[in-house]
C-alpha cells in the first residue's frame, strides 16, 4: 500500500460522507491528510528511483544514511558517493535533499 492510495482514501472518505462523521473525526482525517502530505518522504527503491544525475538522501542496507547520487548506464542504476558504488539493492530507500536554509 503507497502513501498516495492512503491518502487518496482518506481524501475519499471526507468527499463522499462529509456529514457521515463528527467534526471531531473530520478534524483528525484532515490533519493526517496534512501531516502525511508534508515532504520530504523516503520513497522505497521498490516503489521507484530518482532521476538520472540527480542528488539524493539514501538509506542503505545496512544502517548507513548519506547523500549520493543516482545514474543509470546501460538500463541499470546504481548510486555513487565518493566514488563508491552501490547497487539498487544495497539502498532501501531515498527522498530529495531538502531546500538549503535562508536568511
């Protein structure tokens, strides 16, 4: 199940029967739909990769959590960090870097 079909339905359930629950319980569905909006989010491996030549937050098999970038060559993918490479299957899951802090 993605984020996206949880919140398609819990965006469903408020549009269908808006009247079907108590306000209490439309307040708590709204903000889940806020709170489960916000990015970044990880995106499994599984569910897709970045884009080619792009910089991302990984998070690897094994514990580790860093910035790489992602290319593909030959129709394969594989992240790069300081000359390191790591398979797709090495990296659970990525989200894009966030926006740099301004004054």
């Amino acid at each position: 199940m993605t984020l996206k079909y949880v919140l398609d339905r819990l965006k469903a359930i408020i549009e269908v029967n808006p009247y079907g629950m108590g306000a209490e319980d439309q307040e708590a569905v709204s903000r889940a739909i806020e709170a489960l909006s916000q990015e970044p989010k990880w995106i499994p491996c599984e569910e897709r990769l970045p884009e080619d030549d792009q910089v991302v937050l990984c998070t690897t098999d094994f514990g580790k959590v860093d910035e790489m970038a992602f290319y593909t060559d030959r129709g394969r993918g594989f992240f790069v960090q300081y000359g390191n490479t790591y398979s797709i299957d090495e990296i659970l899951a990525w989200m894009p870097l966030p926006k740099p802090y301004r004054r």
